[in-house]
C-alpha cells in the first residue's frame, strides 16, 4: 500500500488552498464511482479514497415504482467510506407518489457500512418540481446524519439556478457523456456544484475542475493500475 499512501498524499497537497467548508468533512477527497459490473477495489487505501457503488435502480413507469438491486459483486477493503448511489429512471410521464419513490431511494441507507447516500436522476424541465419534493421527503425519511448528495447536469450549475436551497449537502456536475449544449467549466456559480465534480478515465478536459473532491467513473471494472493513473492525471490538474 506505500504506492497508494504516496498517491493520497499527491492528492491532499493539491487541494491545499482556500475553499468552501466541506460538506462531507471526514470523507475522502477521491471517490471511484462503481457502477454495474464486478469490482474487486481491495487495493483502495481508505483513507485515500471513498466508493460511490450502484447501490439500486428506481424504476418509475405508470405511476409505479420497481427497483432494480445491484446483481454484481463488490469487494472493498475494511474501514472503507461508501456512498450509495441511487440511480432513478423514469420512463414515461406518469410519475408514482413522492412517497413511494422516496421509500424505495431511501431502503438504500440500511445497506450495511453505507454512510452516504448520493441521487441520480436526471430530471428534466417537467419533472424538476417532482424531484424537489422527493428530496425533501427523502431528507426528512432518512437519518439526519445521514449526508445526502446527488449528482447534476452542468446546466443545473451554469444558468438555471433551480437547485438552489435542495436538501442535499452538494450536487456533483457531471463532466463527462455530456448531451447537445452542455459543455464543461472549471468553476461554477450555485454554492452546491462548487465543492464536488464528476469526471471519466475515458474523457479528456480542456478545463480541468477546481473543486475539492472528485468523483471518477470508470465504464471498464477498476484496477490498481487504472486508480493509480487517475490520481497522476489528478495532480497534472493542479
């Protein structure tokens, strides 16, 4: 592990300089997002990084909810930080009762070891109202220790302005598989998108994010070698 501990220390240097409090004091600066397929991420340090795991699906269709668990394996050394992440989809505009959604986002946070939940829904013009509410619902459902995160379209933290004052501790920009129009940025104006940021080993930046803590996706299953490239691609940003 002296590799790793090297690496993290790479990684605590480079965000030395003054920023806003952090919302997730006591977690990690680095989080390996691990989506659906098998990972074996015992070579993490935990004090270097934290895992953000594809915890569920949230199916919403017909004004119903179903969920989809996680069906891939997920090893991680002990001691590690991890965030449970709960991806929501809707597939047609009959959207079910915030109460129901919320519940089955919310059975996430009983999954032994988590210590964070974090949101994914990308929502659009029409369904903005509705995950706002959810949110709420979802805040007053879980613990209040309980951090909640969610992750955000770059346009949510460039000009819209409409994820001002959500009950979540930061929303995380998504600098990567961006759609038509969206672009990425070095900084951003809401107070939520400003610590946190969301990047891809497969996607160069031409404007490398300034925040504090970085979430990094992987489409492929984690290795030593690919984390330890990341973190190098990491300190060339700062």
């Amino acid at each position: 592990m002296k590799t790793l501990a090297v690496a993290a220390g790479i990684v605590a240097i480079a965000f030395l300089w003054p920023r806003p409090a952090d919302p997730l004091p006591g977690f990690p600066h680095v989080f390996l997002w691990a989506w659906e397929v098998p990972e074996n991420l015992e070579f993490l340090d935990p004090q270097a990084a934290g895992v953000a795991f594809l915890a569920r699906t949230v199916c919403l269709r017909g004004g119903s909810v179903s969920v989809r668990p996680r069906l891939q394996s997920l090893r991680y050394a002990p001691g590690t930080a991890l965030m449970a992440v709960v991806r929501v989809e809707p597939s047609d505009s009959s959207l079910p009762p915030v109460d129901a959604t919320s519940a089955a986002i919310a059975e996430a946070a009983a999954i032994p070891h988590v210590r964070a939940l974090q949101v994914d829904f990308d929502a659009t013009l029409s369904q903005r109202a509705y995950y706002r509410e959810l949110l709420a619902n979802l805040r007053r459902r879980v613990q209040p220790s309980m951090p909640i995160s969610m992750t955000a379209l770059t346009s949510w933290c460039e000009s819209d302005g409409w994820i001002a004052g959500l009950p979540v501790v930061e929303a995380v920009p998504m600098l990567f598989r961006m759609g038509p129009g969206e672009r990425p940025a070095r900084t951003f104006h809401p107070a939520l998108c400003q610590s946190s940021a969301g990047v891809s080993v497969d996607e160069s930046l031409r404007e490398p994010p300034s925040a504090a803590r970085l979430y990094i996706f992987n489409p492929r299953p984690w290795t030593e070698a690919t984390y330890r490239a990341a973190l190098r691609e990491v300190r060339k940003w700062h």
